[in-house]
C-alpha cells in the first residue's frame, strides 16, 4: 500500500469548465499548478467541488491523468469514488488506480442513508474497493444536506478494521458530531488522520483535533487555511486565532445558503484572482450559473479576505 502524506490542507479541487459545460484540462493543469503552490499537501479530485458525480467515466479519469501529471510525484493526487452500487465503485477505483491515482476518497452510498445502517453494509463496500485496488482509502463523512451520512459509532468502528482505511473525512457540519467522530477514531485504536470537512467552522475544527484539512473552499483559500494550520502547528495560537475573521467570513460567503452554490462561487472567486477565465466558470445543469451581481460580491468578499487589493476585482 501506498504511503500519502494528509496531515496538511488538501484542497478538493474544481474542475474549470466552458459554457457548452465541457472540461478544459489544459485550464485545469495550470489550476492545479497554482493551488500546489499554495502550500497543498494532496490534491483531491472528482469530489464535489469538481463535479465529480456530474461527470461521465472517461472524464473522471482524465481528471486524475491530469493531475497526476501535474503532480509529478511533488503531491498526493487522491480521488472521489463513487457509484450506484458496489461494482461501480470498484469499476471506478480501478480505473483511477490504473490513472496514477495515490489515494481514495470513498463516497458514502445512497444505502447507507438506511436507518438504522447495518455495519455490515458500509464494511463490505469499503472492503470491496480496497481488496480490489490496495490504494489508501480516505473514509468519507458527509453532511445529510449533500446527500451523505453521519455514521454511527458502529458503523465507523467496523469501517476502521480495514487495514487500506489511513483517513477520514469528517464534513457532518456539526461540532458536537465531529467531537464524536474523533472519540470513535481514538477508540479505535489504529492510527488514523484527522481531516476537517467543515468548511463552516476551520480553525475550531483544528483546534478539536483535526490534523489536516479536505475542504472545497480550499480550492480557493488553500493557502490561507495552510497559514492558519501552520501557525497552530508551531504552537502561535494567537495568530491563528487572530487570521479567523477574515479567513472564515470568506468561506462563509463562499458556503452561503444556497450551500450547493459553493462550487459555481469558488469558480467565480478564481476567476477574479485571474486564476481561471471568467469563461470558464461554468456548471452543469441543473445547477445554476453565477449572477453578474454574485460575481461582483465575489470579488469584494476576496478584497476583505486580503486576496487581492480593493479595487482590483475583475469584471
């Protein structure tokens, strides 16, 4: 099995896109090289915040040759997998193993929202994916409002017994859950990393034990979370504290209600950075496209986060 190194920020990408809603890799490889930059341990693609589950097969896996490509061994490339059953996911987990991919970032199925869920069934479809590619596998904890699941105790506990299982995700949004979760990891004995999926509460989530971050607006504030990771890493806790405000009032712009609208916001905020075209910022129906007016709001919520310079948004 392969080794990653995850306790740092690992931004869950975006994938730019045109306005016929096709993938521009060559935009996406020069994305990719900017966010490296910007102090990522890994890169996570195919999540979410790529549209990963809006993606045809061949797309996804051309998403991770990019990035592997791009990586060139300097960062993880890890990705999302996800499928209608079993066999899918596994279909899919082999074909980003047979891309390069160095990790995996597993999905909860749509029949782990049974209640209450049997341990068994989680287990088994975890257990399928690593027996059938042996990469690391990234547990994935995902608020219901993004169609996830916040797993029972039980349920986490069996998940852990896989020796392929190195990390876990942890998006329920919900403090008291997270606490939960990394009690039922300690309990569980193996070494397992801590990773913050809450992109509405970042520095609290570190400061309750996460070890490092998988968040989708990483894909834009990957550098400020890595400041605020290191700064508590060298024990400056002042600083960290003191970087919150700005830090996490853009990611609660940027994670809004409607919240699914993140991923059109993060395009938008790249593109008012000049790092994607403002062509380029599209998503696939039935999603909804950025508004002139969200666009413009976009570049004063980076002008207040100290991204760029007052008056220097783009039109």
């Amino acid at each position: 099995m392969k080794d990653i190194h995850l306790k740092g920020v690992v931004p869950a990408v975006i994938l730019p896109m045109s306005a016929d809603y096709e993938p521009d890799y060559q935009a996406f490889a020069q994305y990719l090289e900017w966010i490296i930059a910007e102090n990522a341990v890994a890169v996570a693609v195919n999540m979410d915040t790529g549209e990963g589950p809006q993606l045809k097969a061949a797309e996804r896996r051309k998403a991770v040759e990019t990035a592997v490509r791009v990586a060139n061994g300097r960062v993880a490339v890890v990705a999302g997998v996800m499928g209608g059953s079993t066999l899918d996911a596994v279909e899919t987990a082999r074909a980003y193993q047979e891309a390069g991919a160095d990790g995996l970032v597993v999905f909860p199925n749509a029949a782990f929202r049974n209640d209450p869920l049997d341990p068994q069934v989680a287990y088994s479809y975890h257990k399928a994916i690593a027996d059938a590619t042996g990469l690391p596998i990234i547990l994935f904890q995902l608020a219901p409002v993004f169609g996830g699941v916040n797993f029972s105790r039980e349920a986490l506990l069996k998940m852990l017994e896989i020796p392929e299982v190195v990390a876990i995700k942890e998006a329920s949004f919900d403090a008291q859950y997270f606490s939960f979760t990394k009690q039922t990891v300690e309990q569980s004995g193996r070494e397992i990393t801590l990773l913050t999926g809450n992109d509405r509460f970042i520095l609290e989530s570190f400061l309750l034990g996460a070890e490092g971050a998988l968040l989708g607006f990483c894909a834009v504030g990957c550098g400020l979370v890595a400041e605020i990771l290191a700064n508590l890493q060298r024990g400056r806790v002042a600083e960290a504290v003191a970087m919150r405000s700005r830090v996490q009032g853009f990611s609660d712009f940027i994670y809004q209600d409607p919240v699914l609208d993140y991923r059109v916001r993060c395009k938008a905020a790249l593109a008012q950075l000049g790092v994607i075209d403002r062509s380029l910022i599209y998503v696939r129906p039935p999603m909804l496209q950025v508004s002139d007016e969200m666009y413009d709001q976009i570049g004063k919520a980076l002008q207040q986060a100290g991204m760029i310079p007052v008056a220097a948004a783009r039109s």
